[in-house]
C-alpha cells in the first residue's frame, strides 16, 4: 500500500501539471502539426469515453454481469461501423453550421428554442451524477491505496484544477473554426496513459500473478467456475438493451459529441476511427478478466471496482500502482473536462443567451469577451454542480450503474437523431413530446429508485417493481419503456403535427438536399448596410469583425454589391454567427435585421449556383436514375462551356446567369467576375452593346465592330428569349430571361482582309504593263521637251515648255496616286466612314481599269450624278468599282459599252453597273459572290473579286445584287448608304 | 465495392456476432477466454482492411 496521502497528491498534481504543459506546448506550436492532426491523436482523444467506469468498474461488472461488461464496447463498435452513414453527415452539418453541442444539432433541426431547453436541462440531469462519480472514484482509489479515508480538500482540489484547465484549454477561443488543439492533444495524452496503465497492470496479472499463459491455463482449468461466471450471464442479462445504450451513448454522450464533432480537426481521421477507436477500446477491455481473475486469486478483500488498483499496490509494485492510480486521474479528469465543455456550450447557447436576447442585455461592445467569460463561469458553474451531487449523493450502487443511468438518458436523444438524418417528416412537436415521454419514463424508472436507494426524499414509486420487472432486468426495463414511449409519441406528434417552412428547410439541409434559401423582403443593398444592420444586435465592433470573417470566407470584396452574393454573406454570417451564440439566435439575428435581395429572379441565380454546388459535392450518394442525369447535366454543361460561340444567359432582372469559356475569351471577363453580376456592372464597352441589342427588336446583329481593350473585335450577335415552356414546372422558380450567342470573326474578317488585298496586288499586277506605257507616253513627252528646251531662246516658248512638262509630270503623279490609294486600301487603322462622291470614286475606278489596258475597244460610261454621295470608304469604295469594270469589261465583246448609273432609292442610293456581255447563267447567280468561284479557265481568275465586294458593301451596310439584263448582259446593283447632306437633300 | 455496401455489410456482420442468438454460441463452455476478443478483432480488422481498400481505391 502507498501510505502517503502527499505523495498521491503530489503525483496527482504533477500529472495534471504534465496535462497543462503538454495543452500549452501544443497552442503554441511546440509539437509538429503532423502530429497533432494525426488520425492516431483524434482516435486516442475519443478515448474520453472510457471514464473511470471503465478504467476501474469493468472489473466489478465483470465480476456481476460476465462478458456483458463487453457490451457497452461492441455497441460503440457498432456505431462506428456505420461512421459513412451515420457519423459523417452528422460531422458535416456540424462543421457547415458551425454546431457546438448536440443541443445546437436538435435546435438547428427542430428549429425550436424549446428543443435546446429541454435538451439542455435533460443533459444536465442525466450527465451531472456521471460528473459526480468521477469525484468519488478518484477519491475511492485515494482511500483503496491509502487505507484511509480521503480528506475533503482532495476532492475540492481535484474539481478546481479540472476547472481551470477546462477554462484555460477548452474555452480558448469562442468561434468552433479554431479548434482547441492544445486540449485535444491533452486528452489523447490520457487515453494513452489510460491504455498502457491498464495493459501494464493486465500484464501484471498474467505474468506476476498467474506466472504467464500456462499458469492462467492452469488456474482456469481448476478454477471452471470463473469462466462460467463470465460467459453465463451473455444468454440471460440484458445483452441488447447495453448494445443498444452503448451504440447511441457513442456519439450521443456530451463529451462523446463533443470530440467527435466539434474538435475534429480533419473529416478524413473520421475514417481511420471507425476501426482505430474500437481498436482501442479492445485492448483497453482485454485486461479486465485476467485482472478480476488475479484479483480473485489474489482473494483481494476490496470492491471489485477497485482490483486494478489493489492488485497491484498489494504486490509490492509501488511504481505501477502509482501508475494505475494516475491512469484513474486521467479517465476522471478527460470526462469532466470535456463534459463540462460541452454542457457549458449548451448553458450559454440554450439557456443564458436567449434569457439575455430577449431582454436585449447583450454588450454592444466587446461581445467576443462577454461569451467567452460566459462559457467559463459555466465550466466552474457545472463543475461545481457535479461537486455538490458528488456530496449530496451516497453512492452505494457501483460505478457501473451511476454510468448506466446516463446512457439511458442520453438514449432519449436517439429518436430524434435517427429521425434528423432519415425522417424529414420528423417536426418538432414530435421530437419534444417523445423526448419528454422518454425523460419521464427514465425518472419513474431509474432516478425515483436511486434517490430512494440514497436516502434523498423521492416518490416512494418503483416503476420496474410495478410492472413486474426483476432487479435484474431493470437496464432492459429502462431501455425497452424509455425508447418505446419516446418513439412512440415522437412518431405520432409528427404525424399529426406539420412541418414549418424553417423545419422542412433544416430537414433538408440536414440530408444536404437543402433547397435555396428563402425569398424575404429585402432592404439591404451592399456590405457596409450589412454591417450596420448586424451593429445594432451585436455591436458595432463585433459586427465588424463577422462582417470581414465572412468576406474572406468568401472571397468576397468590401464592395460587393451583387444581391446573390449579398445572400450567400448573409448565410455565411449566419453560419457564423451559430458558431458563437447557436443556430437558433443566429437565424433570429440575420432573419430579423439582414433581409437582402427582394426580387424572386435573384433567388435563381442563387438556385443555379446552389444547385450546381449541390450536385458537385453529392456525385457520389447518385444513383441509377439521378446518376444518369447528372451525367447528362455535365455533358450539357460541359458542352455549353466549351462551345466555339460566346453564351450568355441574363435573368429578367438582368443578373447573368451563364457566361461561358468562350465568352470570357471574347471579352477578357472571368466568368466569376460575371456571373451573379447585374449586367450593369459588366465594364464597357459589353454593357452598353448586351443591354441594347437584349433591349432591340433585331434578333441578330451582324458585323458589329467593337474596341476591346485597344483591338477591334467583329462580332455577329443573336439572341433568343427563354421561354418558360422550356423550363416546364421550374417556371415556379422564376425563370425566364435571354440568352446571347456571341460570334467572333475577328479572324474571319482578318482573312477577308488578307484575300482583299491580295486581289488588289493581283489587279496591280494586271495593271503594271498598262502603268508602264501610260508613264512612258508622258515620259516620252517630257524627254522630247526637255531636249527642244536645250535649244530654245524664246522665253514664252521656254514658259510654255515647261508648263507642258510640269502637265505631263502631273499625269505621271496622278497615275502613281491612284496606285498608291489603290494598293493601301482595307489597310488598318480603317479611316471613319465619311461622304464618298460616287461620280469621282467612278472615275478614279475608271482610270485605273484602263491602266490596265483591257478593254480598249470597249466604252466605258460614267454616268453617275454629279452630287450623288454614300456614306462610307473611298478607298474601299474604289475596289469595289474597279473589281466591277473590271468584271464587265472581261465579260463584254468589243464594241460593247460598260455603263455605270446611280440614283437616289429609299434608306440609301444606289450604283448600277451594266454591261452587254453574255451574262451569267441563272443557276450559277447565288454562287457568284462565294470566294474563289469563277467561270474563267483555271489561271485566268482568282475568283476573289466579287467576294471582295460583297464582304466591302456588307462591311458598309449595304446589299450588291447581280441579275441578268432582259436585253442581254449583267446589272450588279449596289445600294449603300446615303451620306448625311445627302439624306438631308 | 461501394462504400455503403461494405458498411452495410459490416453492419450487419456485427450484428449476426454481438447481438444475434449466435452470443450463445460462442459463450458455451470449452471455448478459450479470449474467444469474443478474438471475434470483436476480427470485426474491426474487416473494418480497417475495408477502410484502407477504399484509401487506395481513392489514390
């Protein structure tokens, strides 16, 4: 025996001291981050759930119920096994709305205050005695080791160093974003010296005691009866009812809750416990018969409960039982810290702040301060609590039972968390009825006879006897009456009760099939109105700081201004804001002050985003049919996005709804920058050119020209409205708007270009001889000036020669100027369109036609009017009507006549150019503006020269038509627009 | 094998061992100690090798 009281102390303290060091060298980063955030760190800190009620009861319910003491293990194995179904939703709705307790689970899905009430109160009730246990059974191994009873102060001294670790490591931070890493660690730290404790002294057992495998062999061989003891009781006592308790206490048990969910740090270590905490848990329970069967052996005159600690301090072995006393430090110490934590959440979020909302007492400053020293008052509140159950109740039943009796109240909690991910129709009337039906059932069952067993005044009613229930069937009697009454009334009251519109939303977010947010009123229009709103309820100063988390969240800028991003801030600062105060005041705060986006058509931009978000995220949970259709959506999607045209879908109240790749490349708009954006704020020129051709009447727009970012850009617009037949019963939604098809012929039109130009250096080519003998004339004419000059004395003849030099110089200027404009037509930069006299532009064409030298015996008539004037490019212009003659002189005979007429028609004026030739066949008239089509024998033509002119009078807007004469020969007809003197003439 | 289908198995595995009149079987005299130790291990090793073929299926 360990006969120093201050020695036990002083371990008991230095051990909680390690605690403390190893939490802070973890806050401040002192062990590797790997390690931290291992798996093996989060399955070791689930290994709170082995309270002392393992650590040293097991072997006491061993002793009375055999291998049923394994039951509240293979429960938990259970429920762990279903971790993909039943676990890592539950992880998910956790860390989405920022939950802390399972109080905030219910109240997030029952949309109810009540539900946190009750939930809260009845956790308390059921968990509090727990609390208490733990006191005694750390004060228990004090007198097991010391042979005397333990002075008061240990146990007040136990309770404040918990209490002021659970506040210094557990309420650190107030948001559940920041995890307690240090406490985490700290806890897993216990677990580990929980597990080798007890293996140590299992070893103790086989080898110290029973001599090693063959001396137990040995011993059980005499000794029959011993293993009788364990197996019999597995057929007859209550095996299902303690499977059933413990499969619901594994995640439904506060600090269970808490661990599993809350202080999960990496949703993928989830994975890993499914078999890794059950691992644990097995080698934590394979030592507890060697140790009954040593301490039998042993005939060790102590409690059953307690032979892990007496077996070892009555061998001799000073240092393990020391250990072992300390591994039962560890299992008390690990529950309470985090039980306290966890009903502290639920006190502040459940019971103070709805006291202080609705008083509207809540600071207006420093809010982040006053619930955190909130939540710590509460850890000392309920630690103090759990002291004051530990004094008023005798504990004269075991360990064991205390440890029961809340299982079997937190199994109350079951129903409504099956329902929670399985039930949408669940309502809160339901769950509230039968969690009250089951509250009751556990007090008339459990509570009434352990207050009547503790001396307390109580109801003198044992409702197990009443019914004719034996002693040791009362677990199966509680069980089965507890969860009967409580599914019973949960399923009828949903039933006869509805859903509310907030229920049916939560039940679907619940099973992430969430439906877009609700349409409200809206009023607020851009984050700083936000950010006031939310002042008033939390502070200006905490207002701010949300505010900013959430924009950054969100990746969103102070600016923002889009009302589906507005929205998706407002449930951002929602989401926050459950974190810090519960779901139930978040959603009061942000329903009540932060109404945003009014029009119904928002709520689709939103829909698209959120549906497509949804489908992302659940590829995995489709099946069959659902599967094939999403396939399907992403075909389309895919098909849409990669399209070679720009698509743009605009809702009615003009938010862009698609902006493809295409699209984004034509504009130099990231799709993220536009969609969800109104289309006002689309940068020029896109707004002003979507919004007026979405506002026009012309379903196409042809050939647009646009300046995008210093280069000009050819587009081709269509748009088509979306109708609502083609979105069926989603009309509801408010669909509807446009689409946009953008086209770009930015290359198209470059090559248009390249060929044009190419068919002038063709022509000036052609026109290259006729450009010799017309300079050589003049020249010729010049030379034999010059050379009579040399001899003339006559100063009027030497006048007049040089005036007739200085004409023939003049025509040779003349020739080489039209070349010159000829050759640079088309080139870029393009000159504005300007009044083109068509009678000189005729002339000009006529002029260098005749250059060439084809068509000397033909006419040529230029009979266009003098003040005929188009709006448009003289240059290009000047092709057109050489490409024309030069088309009609090749196709006349000699002696023809080429005659070009103009006049003024309605919207323009038009140019006429006939010929006397033999025309052109009329199956072959649609063909003959196709590039590269020609009549003429392979390398006489390029068959560029009418393309050429149908894309120059398309690019002014205009129409070029051919028709055969009825007298013989070709007309092409070219309308053009008229110029401004001449419209106004 | 989709990650349902084995927990479902699994599931259901457990429940034919730990909570079925099978308890009876393995409780009867003349089996070692250690015989649900033994079971329950071999429960969580089906669940660790399910558990690390869908971590490869997933690389």
């Amino acid at each position: 025996m360990i006969s120093e009281i201050g020695l036990l102390y002083a371990a008991g303290v230095a051990y909680l001291g390690l605690l403390f060091f190893i939490a802070h060298a973890t806050e401040r980063g002192w062990l590797p981050a790997a390690l931290v955030r291992h798996p093996l760190v989060y399955i070791l800190s689930l290994g709170v759930y082995a309270t002392t009620w393992t650590y040293y009861g097991s072997v006491g319910f061993a002793q009375s119920e055999g291998y049923t003491f394994l039951t509240i293990y293979l429960g938990l194995t259970l429920a762990f096994l279903l971790a993909p179904v039943l676990l890592a939703p539950v992880l998910r709705l956790v860390r989405d709305y920022q939950l802390t307790s399972l109080a905030d689970l219910f109240a997030f899905r029952y949309r109810s205050q009540l539900t946190g009430v009750l939930v809260t109160l009845f956790m308390l009730m059921g968990v509090l005695p727990y609390i208490a246990l733990q006191i005694k059974a750390v004060t228990e191994s004090v007198s097991v080791l010391t042979q005397e009873a333990p002075p008061n102060l240990l146990a007040l001294g136990f309770c404040a160093t918990l209490g002021l670790f659970a506040i210094l490591f557990g309420a650190r931070h107030i948001t559940p974003r920041e995890k307690h890493e240090g406490l985490v660690v700290a806890i897993a730290f216990e677990s580990a010296v929980k597990l080798v404790a007890l293996l140590l002294v299992g070893g103790f057992a086989l080898f110290q005691v029973f001599g090693g495998p063959a001396g137990l062999g040995d011993w059980l061989a005499a000794h029959p009866q011993a293993l009788e003891a364990l197996n019999e009781p597995v057929s007859e006592g209550p095996w299902s009812s303690l499977m059933l308790l413990a499969f619901a206490a594994a995640f439904l048990l506060p600090r269970q809750f808490h661990m599993l969910f809350v202080e999960n740090m990496d949703p993928r270590a989830l994975q890993a416990a499914s078999w890794g905490f059950p691992l644990f848990l097995l080698l934590l329970n394979l030592p507890i018969p060697l140790v009954l069967w040593a301490g039998q052996a042993r005939g060790l005159e102590i409690p059953p409960d307690y032979y892990v600690l007496g077996l070892t301090a009555g061998d001799g072995a000073g240092w393990l039982a020391l250990l072992t006393f300390i591994g039962g430090v560890s299992a008390a110490s690990a529950m309470m810290i985090v039980t306290t934590l966890a009903l502290a959440a639920m006190c502040l979020n459940h019971l103070l702040l709805p006291a202080h909302v609705t008083q509207q007492s809540l600071p207006q400053s420093n809010l982040y301060g006053w619930l955190l020293w909130g939540r710590r008052l509460l850890i000392l509140l309920i630690i103090a609590l759990g002291y004051g159950f530990y004094w008023l109740l005798e504990f004269n039943q075991g360990l064991v039972q205390i440890g029961l009796i809340s299982f079997v109240a937190v199994a109350q909690f079951l129903p409504g968390f099956i329902a929670l991910l399985f039930w949408p129709r669940a309502t809160r009337i339901g769950f509230i009825a039968g969690l009250s039906g089951g509250i009751l059932m556990w007090l008339l069952a459990l509570i009434l006879p352990l207050l009547e067993a503790s001396g307390l005044p109580g109801l003198p009613l044992n409702l197990a006897a009443l019914m004719g229930a034996e002693e040791e069937n009362r677990w199966a009697f509680a069980t089965f009456w507890s969860l009967a009454v409580n599914s019973a009334l949960f399923v009828l009251g949903s039933l006869l009760s509805r859903p509310t519109r907030e229920e049916a939303e939560a039940a679907l977010a619940c099973r992430r099939e969430q439906l877009p947010p609700a349409r409200t009123a809206g009023e607020v229009q851009s984050v700083s109105q936000l950010e006031t709103h939310l002042a008033r309820v939390v502070g200006p100063q905490t207002a701010a700081l949300e505010v900013e988390r959430a924009l950054q969240d969100l990746d969103l800028k102070a600016t923002e201004r889009r009302p589906a991003e507005l929205r998706r801030l407002r449930g951002r600062l929602e989401r926050n804001l459950s974190g810090l105060m519960g779901p139930l005041l978040a959603r009061m705060m942000v329903d009540n002050r932060l109404d945003v986006a009014p029009q119904t058509q928002v709520a689709l931009a939103d829909s698209l985003r959120f549906v497509e978000e949804q489908l992302e995220h659940s590829t995995v949970r489709l099946r069959g049919l659902a599967a094939e259709l999403d396939t399907l959506r992403r075909y389309h999607r895919q098909v849409l996005h990669e399209l070679p045209l720009g698509v743009c879908s605009i809702a009615p109240c003009g938010d862009i709804l698609i902006w493809n790749h295409t699209m984004s490349t034509i504009s130099g708009i990231p799709a993220e920058d536009a969609v969800g954006q109104p289309l006002e704020s689309l940068k020029d020129p896109w707004e002003g050119v979507l919004r007026t051709f979405i506002n026009g009447d012309d379903r196409h727009l042809y050939k647009l020209q646009l300046s995008v970012e210093g280069r000009y850009r050819w587009l081709n617009l269509h748009k088509a409205a979306i109708e609502s037949s083609v979105t069926g019963d989603s009309a509801a939604h408010g669909l509807g708007g446009m689409v946009v098809l953008v086209e770009d012929l930015t290359e198209l039109h470059t090559l248009e270009s390249e060929v044009a130009h190419n068919d002038r250096l063709a022509s000036i080519g052609r026109l290259a001889a006729g450009v010799a003998h017309e300079i050589g004339n003049p020249l010729t004419g010049i030379t034999s000036l010059a050379q009579n000059l040399r001899y003339e004395q006559d100063p009027a003849e030497v006048e007049l020669t040089v005036r007739q030099i200085l004409e023939q110089t003049r025509r040779i200027n003349d020739i080489v100027q039209s070349l010159i404009t000829f050759s640079h037509a088309g080139e870029a930069p393009r000159p504005l369109p300007a009044a083109v006299d068509l009678r000189a532009c005729v002339d000009e064409a006529l002029q260098l036609v005749q250059l060439g030298g084809s068509g000397r015996e033909i006419t040529c008539i230029n009979g266009v009017p003098r003040e005929l004037r188009a709006r448009g490019n003289q240059q290009r212009l000047l092709q057109v009507f050489v490409n024309l003659i030069n088309n009609a002189l090749q196709a006349s005979r000699p002696g023809d006549r080429v005659t070009l007429t103009g006049a003024r028609v309605p919207g323009g004026v038009e140019v006429r150019v006939e010929d006397e030739g033999s025309g052109i066949e009329d199956g072959l008239l649609d063909q003959i503006f196709e590039p590269f089509f020609t009549t003429k024998p392979p390398g006489e033509g390029t068959g560029l020269g009418l393309s050429v002119v149908y894309s120059i009078i398309q690019d002014h807007g205009g129409t070029v038509y051919a028709d055969n004469r009825p007298e013989g020969g070709t007309c092409f007809r070219i309308r053009l627009p008229a110029a401004e003197e001449e419209v106004m003439a | 094998m989709p990650t349902l289908d084995k927990t479902v198995i699994l599931f259901l595995t457990g429940l034919l061992l730990f909570a079925s009149p099978l308890v009876g079987w393995w409780s009867r005299p003349g089996l070692p100690w250690f015989t649900p130790y033994l079971l329950w291990g071999g429960l969580i090793g089906l669940g660790a090798l399910a558990h690390l073929l869908q971590r490869r299926h997933d690389l």
